[in-house]
C-alpha cells in the first residue's frame, strides 16, 4: 500500500525571513510606515507572471515575532532552464519568483531589518493538527474603509497573544493584481487550552466561542469566521454549562432541521460531520500547514461563506500589518513538545548596510526537493509508541515512558488530573496507562491483559492502534472471549502454561488445539477429542480433576488411539532428560530431546477468564490516521444507538438481553448483579448515560420481568429460571494483577474492582 503524505511534515522552500531589530532604540527609529511596508511588497509583486501569489506567515520565534514570506510560482521561466547554477528542478522553478520578491525586499526595507533567504521548516512545531480559525466573507459584505478604525486588529490580536504568552502561527495567502485581490487568513494557537477536539468541547466551542477567534479583531470587516454558532445550528443541537463544583455537562446531538424529502438523515448527518470538523478546525490547520486554500462546497451552497475574502489593495493593510511590538519571552518554551519554525538560511539580502543578525539559526546547506522525511526515523515511520509519546505531549498531557523492569508495567504512563487535553475526554484517575498495540494488536489475550492490568488498579487505560487494527482490537476489548457459542463463550487462550503447585507443567498426548468454554460460572476445558476437565471459574485451571495418565505401560504412551486419561506432567531434569510423569512422580515416558518430547505432547497454555461483559467502559481506543498522521479515536456507534436517548436506552436493554442472559436454571440472577453489569456495558458504547434502574425495570422483555422473584423486605430481587451467558466480575487467577508501580496504600487511584 502507498503510503499518504498528506499528514506528514510541511516546509517553505525559497522563503524570505524578515526580522525587526531587537534593540528597543533600533526598534524605536523604525518609520512609521514600517507598519505598511508588507503591503508594498504585496504590491509590487503580485501581478508578475511568475507569481501566483505571496504568503505571509507570522509567528513569534527565539528573537521576537518573525515575518516569513513565501513567492507561490505560476509559470516556468525559460531562462532558468539555461543557468548552470540552478542544479534542481526546484531552483529553477522558484528562480524568478524569489528574484522579484528579493529585489522589493531589498527597495521596501529600512536597513536595519534583517531580510535572508532559506528554506522555513514547519516540522518542529509538531505532528497533531489544533483548533485553527479561518475568516470568511459573507456574500454580500465589504472590506472597512482603511482609517475608520482606531483600533489595529493585528496589533491588538498579537498583543493578546504575547500577553498571554500563547505560540501562534498567523498565515495570510494573497493572490491578485491591478488593485483587486483575494485572500486567505487563519490563525493557530498552539496552547491545549485552545484545541478543541471531543463532544464536550465541540458543544463548548459553539455556545462559548473560542477566545482567539480572528472574528474578534475582523469582524467589523464583514468577515466571520469558522467557529460561527450559526453554522452549527441547523445541524447540531448543543448545550454547555458549567457547574458550581467545577464540573460541566453538555450536549451535542445531530438536528434533522435540514431534512427534506429530497434530503435524508444519513445525509444530513453526512453535512452535519462536515460542519463539525469546519467547527472545529483541525482540518483548518493541517491546511494552513501546507499552504492550501481549499474551502468546503457546503458554506458556500447552504451559508454563503467564502474562504477567499474580496479586498482592494488599500484594504489589505489590516491584514498584513508589520507589527512591531517585542517579546520578551519564547512563548513555545511553555508548550511541551512544541517548538518554533525553523528556518534553514542560505542567503543573506543586503538592504542597505548589515543589519545586527546575520544569518538565521539554521543549517547553511540547501535542503533538496524533498522534505526531509525518509522511512527511517521520520516522524510518519517512528514507532507507534514515540508516535503516541509525542502525540500526547504535544497536546500538553504529562506523559512518559515507563522503563520495562517487569512485563506487569504499562508502556507509558500519562499523570493527569481528570482530564486527557490531547482527547478531550474525562477519566476517573490520576494515572492513565497508555499501550501502544503494535504487537499485539492481533493477540487478544494480551491486549486484554494490558486492560485489566490497568482496571485491577482502578486506572483508565488508552490504547494506540494502527489504522489497520484498530478495528479488530477495538472488537477484543468490546468482546473478550472467542467466540460465542449456544449457551456458553469460548475464551482465548493465554500465552502462560499451565504449572501444578509444584513447579510442573501439565501436558496432554497429541496435537490439536485446547479450547476453554466458560458456561455462566463453570469452566470446561476440551481438546479435538472432548471434554478433558472441569471447575469453578475462579478456581485455578491446574487444580481442576486433569485425566492424568495413572501407568506407564506402552499401550498408554500410544498416540494412535489417545486413551481417556491423556494428560500428564511434565519436568525437565538436571541431566537435559524431558520426563513425562503421573501426579505421584512416576515417570510416564522420557525424552532425550525436545523436538521428540514435542511430537508426542502439547502444552496446555491458561485460559483468559474476562472480568468483565466488555471493557469499552475502562478503556479509550484510538489509532493513527494513515492519511493524516493525527490520533483519532476509534468509537462507532452500536446498531442500536438512535438519536433518541429514551429510544437508545430502550433497545440497548433489549441488545444486553439477547446478548448475555438466556433462560436456564442455575444460580440466583439478581436485579442488583444485572444493573452492576448493564451500566458499565451501556456507557461505554453509548453516548448516553445508562437508564435508572426503574426505567431500566421497563425496558426488560414482558417474559423477563414476569420471572421476577421478591425476597424478603422486596429488597432482594431475582429472575427466575434465567443465568448469564458467563458471569461477569468473576474473580480468577488467570486474570492480570495490578501494575508494579501500583501500591493500595499510597496511590491516589481507586482500588476499587472493574464492574
């Protein structure tokens, strides 16, 4: 398969870096029209027949705020074909676009700005796309008259910005000619408490607004912008409120208000996502990223939203301000796992006399056509875990890898305090492992020890797939058992071998596979000739009735017709001799070597016992986006979630049923067991929470609620002649322990056991 770039890093090549002097005098003799000197270089070269168009970028750096501009070529030069120092396609390509925009460097400038040439690599400022705001022009709106403000909205949204010491990337693309342009312009607040991702914060980015939308400063331009309440409205139905205990609720559900005759839901569910990831913008960013201006067909059709914005040239001032306040600071030091642009300098531009920088903090090299990124050690090809590890602290949680002293530790730890920020989700501990399912992402048995390793501690846990296998694992930790046959489940088998009390492991005659089927709170083990034993499921399978062989005549130790008693013990010995013996030690048979032992035997490898229906509750699937390189969570809707909380609540009692509980006699089925397993099993594949148990008690099947038993007092409820598919919350030794680091008396977590 063809891997996607279109998630992988981008860069500026031939870029101009323009940097204002750092001294507080220098800075102070600056002209004023240092303020529109962009919009002269604007001027003169948007029109050549080179240039399609320039894009500004604005972002603060090491030394202050730094203006990258970047000539967008249209046309080949033929004369570039013939000079012997252009030595690559893109030098020739970029020869007379970034000649032109020299040259109006070199005219517009005051010398004491430093101007240079070089390549702007976007990489360092991470690899996870944020909430960015892009601006768009209303159909019928008109750009302000230059001068009829006081206010510079450029100079008040970047004051705002170093105030609040938030890293930011503003871009302006602008194409044109002959005083009538158009242009593109967003902005990308780098802090985590400015990217909005999950349910929660789609609901409170459009009853809040978002604090550092473009639309503050531009709007009185006509111009609003993609985190507009009013391009969810129709789609979306929302709600945000904020408690007085510090907690909030919320509610973000689709509107069929769009729905026609001509229109269906699915279709308007299909424009309602498209308004959410607008909304949202993290598609805004990766665009802004790789300097594409595309906007989506459904604004212009339905809202008549344009994300080129109409302006004469005097109108472009505001936009392209030469703001001259100074940082202090480096703001990106703040930002965990983030850092500024960096620009690679080739060439310095003379001005007029040598300005006090020289050339910039980068390589003196020129980088080729490609960007850098290779499979080996590119940040598309790293490891899932140094993804995950990077994902995370780029979107400001406190994670770290654990050093692997013992196979019961997780792979990363992320310290938190209610709250993943990269997600936008709520958890209910303060540490949360995080597993990287590379691996493992086909064995079953581990992931699901990585889970309840995590549950054993009370501790949430996040698993990190690849796109190709999140599917699957998300169905093992939806299903932690095999498969599931007419009255019972078959589990998955374990990797560990089972060993008596006495250090031997059990054995049994012949190939084939050992299946363990758990039938409500029995365990029976089997392999392709039946039954082999039986016991309680939370009992340990060693010590279950084995068929050992009891003799060690020839006629046992045949493997053409396996005897009802065909399992055995197995011991190596000092000497190498691989024994096969009865419980009391006698020898069955030996072997000199393994290979011969093996033809003869299988080992019996522990069973996986779940502690639970489905551990979606506990766990948070995601995976990395193929085409994107984003983290994405994996949650699909089950078949019988609806819109409709009353309606969802309704047939997910009816899918519990159908699923878990089936009418046999055994053990007491409580009502107090049934609402324990049902809750956790509803939430964590619902949007909505579970049903109250008296709502709950009405969505039971009529046959069901008739078999309802009352002990003394109506407290103690039963069902009659119904039992678990397999019980839930059993407690058994073939289950994981809690994670080494973990320690009941000092952890902040709950020891609580998983539902």
């Amino acid at each position: 398969m063809v891997r996607s770039l279109q998630g992988g890093p981008k860069q500026r090549q031939n870029a101009i870096r323009i940097r204002l002097p750092r001294d507080p005098a220098k800075r102070e003799e600056l002209p004023e029209d240092i303020h529109g000197v962009l919009l002269w270089v604007i001027s003169d070269v948007c029109g050549e027949s080179c240039i399609a168009g320039v894009e500004v970028l604005m972002f603060p750096g090491p030394y202050g705020l730094e203006f990258v501009l970047h000539p967008r070529p249209s046309v080949l030069d033929g004369r570039s074909d013939t000079q012997s120092t252009l030595d690559s396609f893109t030098k020739k390509i970029y020869s007379r676009p970034v000649s032109n925009l020299k040259q109006s460097v070199k005219r517009r400038y005051p010398s004491s700005v430093t101007a240079e040439i070089g390549h702007l690599d976007l990489e360092p400022v991470g690899i996870t796309d944020v909430t960015t705001t892009r601006l768009y022009s209303l159909k019928d709106g008109n750009r302000m008259t230059p001068g009829n403000s006081k206010a510079n909205p450029l100079a008040v949204l970047f004051d705002a910005f170093r105030q609040a010491h938030d890293p930011f990337i503003y871009q302006v693309i602008i194409s044109g000619e002959d005083g009538g342009y158009s242009l593109c312009v967003r902005c990308a607040t780098y802090r985590p408490k400015d990217n909005y991702v999950s349910d929660r914060e789609f609901a409170k980015l459009v009853e809040r607004g978002k604090p550092s939308d473009l639309a503050h400063v531009f709007g009185d331009g006509n111009l609003v912008s993609n985190h507009d309440a009013a391009l969810a409205a129709p789609y979306w139905k929302t709600s945000y409120t904020e408690h007085v205990d510090g907690n909030d609720s919320y509610r973000a559900s689709y509107s069929y208000e769009k729905e026609t005759p001509y229109k269906g839901k699915q279709q308007v569910r299909r424009e309602a996502d498209t308004i959410k990831d607008v909304v949202l913008g993290q598609t805004a960013h990766r665009r802004l990223m790789s300097g594409d201006t595309t906007t989506e067909f459904i604004l212009k059709d339905e809202f008549n939203r344009y994300g080129w914005i109409p302006a004469l040239e005097a109108q472009l001032k505001p936009f392209v301000r030469t703001v001259t306040l100074r940082w202090k600071t480096n703001p990106w030091r703040d930002v965990r796992g983030r850092d500024p642009p960096e620009f690679n300098s080739i060439e310095p531009i003379e001005i007029e006399t040598p300005a006090e920088f020289g050339l910039g903090e980068g390589r003196e090299d020129t980088p080729s056509d490609e960007t850098g990124v290779e499979n080996e050690g590119g940040p598309v090809h790293r490891s899932l875990g140094q993804f995950a590890r990077r994902v995370f602290s780029e979107g400001g949680d406190d994670i770290e890898e654990v050093d692997q002293t013992t196979d019961t530790l997780p792979d990363n730890r992320i310290t938190t305090n209610g709250t993943i920020k990269t997600l936008g989700i709520q958890v209910d501990s303060d540490i949360v492992a995080v597993e990287p399912e590379s691996k493992n992402a086909t064995k079953a048995a581990n992931t699901l020890r990585n889970a309840e390793r995590a549950m054993a501690a009370g501790r949430h846990v996040i698993f990190v797939y690849n796109q190709s296998n999140v599917e699957l694992g998300y169905k093992h930790l939806d299903e932690p058992y095999k498969k599931r046959l007419e009255d019972r489940i078959e589990l998955y088998n374990g990797t560990d071998r089972v060993q008596a009390v006495d250090g031997r492991y059990l054995v049994r005659r012949g190939d084939g596979n050992t299946t363990y089927e758990l039938k409500s709170r029995t365990l029976i083990v089997c392999d392709d000739h039946g039954e082999l034993a039986r016991g309680p499921a939370t009992d340990d399978v060693a010590s279950f009735e084995w068929p050992i062989v009891g003799t060690g005549d020839e006629a046992a130790t045949s493997t053409e017709e396996l005897p009802a008693e065909r399992c055995g013990y197995y011991r190596k010995t000092d000497d190498g001799t691989h024994r096969i013996e009865t419980a009391d030690g006698t020898a069955i048979t030996t072997y000199s070597e393994k290979q011969a032992f093996l033809a003869d035997w299988t080992w019996i490898r522990e069973p996986h016992v779940p502690v639970a229906l489905s551990y979606l509750h506990a766990v948070t699937v995601t995976y990395r986006d193929e085409q994107t390189n984003q983290l994405e969570v994996y949650d699909p809707s089950p078949d019988w979630e609806t819109n409709d909380r009353t309606d969802t609540q309704e047939a997910g009692v009816e899918a519990f049923h159908d699923t878990f509980i089936i009418e046999r006699d055994g053990p007491e089925l409580t009502y107090d067991d049934l609402e324990a397993a049902f809750t956790p099993w509803f939430e964590g594949h619902s949007q909505f929470d579970a049903p109250i148990r008296s709502v709950m008690g009405g969505h039971h099947p009529k046959p069901f609620k008739q078999a309802k038993t009352s002990g003394t007092g109506n407290d103690y409820r039963y069902f009659d002649g119904y039992d678990w598919l397999f019980a839930p919350s059993l407690d058994s030794p073939h289950q994981a322990s809690p994670p080494a680091d973990y320690d009941p008396d000092t952890d902040s977590d709950s020891e609580s056991e998983p539902e």
